[in-house]
C-alpha cells in the first residue's frame, strides 16, 4: 500500500477499484454488489460478490451510459477496466 492507495504485487503500479450494483433498490437483492479490483499495467484482476448495506451510496462511474450499454460493460470485465480505464 501506498498511504490510501494500493499497489500491485506484481508489478508496483497503483491498483484500480470499483463497486456497482446488480440489482434494482426494490429487489431483496439490492445489497449484493460486484467489488472488482486491478492493475492497468500487467492487468491482473480480481473480482467477488460484495455486501453493501442499502444505506451506503455507490458512485456509479457509468451513471451517463444508456441501459444498453451498461448492461453490455457489465457482461465483461475486460470492457468494463478498458472503460473505466479512459
């Protein structure tokens, strides 16, 4: 780690990280979320099903998308790093 900021293992470049929501806030569901983690340079991923309490706001990086093409991101990681990633 570096301060707040986490470093690859591998290769020493700053780790990215994002969460974001399956599930619509009416759905049981809503709390379990994707935590996806990693590093832009040798791109190593890491990725796991998450609890977020309702309560707790997400910041949603494609919030600007239309539905089509979030749901198309969120189908692939490597699409959705290489987004994020711009």
């Amino acid at each position: 780690m570096d301060g707040d900021r986490r470093l690859c293992a591998v290769c020493g470049t700053p780790a990215r990280s994002y969460r974001f929501r399956l599930h619509p806030p009416d759905s049981p569901l809503f709390e379990r979320c994707v935590s996806l983690a990693w590093c832009p340079g040798c791109r190593i991923c890491s990725s796991a099903v998450v609890r977020v309490p309702r309560t707790h706001s997400l910041v949603d990086a494609l919030g600007s998308l239309p539905p089509e093409e979030r749901a198309r991101l969120h189908r692939s990681e490597t699409k959705l790093m290489d987004h994020l990633e711009r």
